[in-house]
C-alpha cells in the first residue's frame, strides 16, 4: 500500500513541474522590448539595434524598452598593416 501512495505521489508531483523556459535574451541585438501582458506576465522581443528604434515600437503599448544584458558585441577586426615599398 505504501508503495501504491509514493508512486501516485510521484505522478502528482511530476504533473506540477513547470516546463523550462527558452532563452530570453537574443545576444545578436543591443536592446529588447519587454511586453506586459499582465501584473507579473511580459516577455522580451530583442530584435531593435537602437533604444529610439525599440521606443517606436514601444508607443502606444504596455512596455517598455531596455538594454539587453547578453548582447554579444561584435569583435572588431583590427586592420592589416600593408608594407610599402619604395
């Protein structure tokens, strides 16, 4: 019987695990929109290179724009010195 009472208890609290969630942030853009959909529900949209460009979407809308935290900046490439010959 003991055995029979843990694995329903197993089933139900296996039921009650919440799925994990993607990734938020997109490391490829500077700043995200972050969407309210309620009190404490909003996601991210980073797809916006410039805060004006993210506040344009952002007119008119439960949200607000800020700088995304995983931006990952593109290396700059240094320039290859060429030798001149005289």
């Amino acid at each position: 019987m003991r055995i029979l009472a843990l694995a329903i208890l197993a089933v139900v609290m296996l039921g009650k695990t919440t799925p994990a969630q993607a990734q938020t942030y997109d490391p490829n853009y500077p700043v995200c929109l972050q969407i309210y959909q309620g009190m404490v529900d909003y996601y991210f949209e980073c797809r916006y290179t410039s805060i004006p460009q993210c506040q344009a979407s952002a007119s008119g809308r439960a949200a607000q724009c800020v700088v995304n935290p995983y931006y990952a900046k593109p290396i700059p490439r240094k320039k290859r010195r060429t030798s001149k010959s005289h």
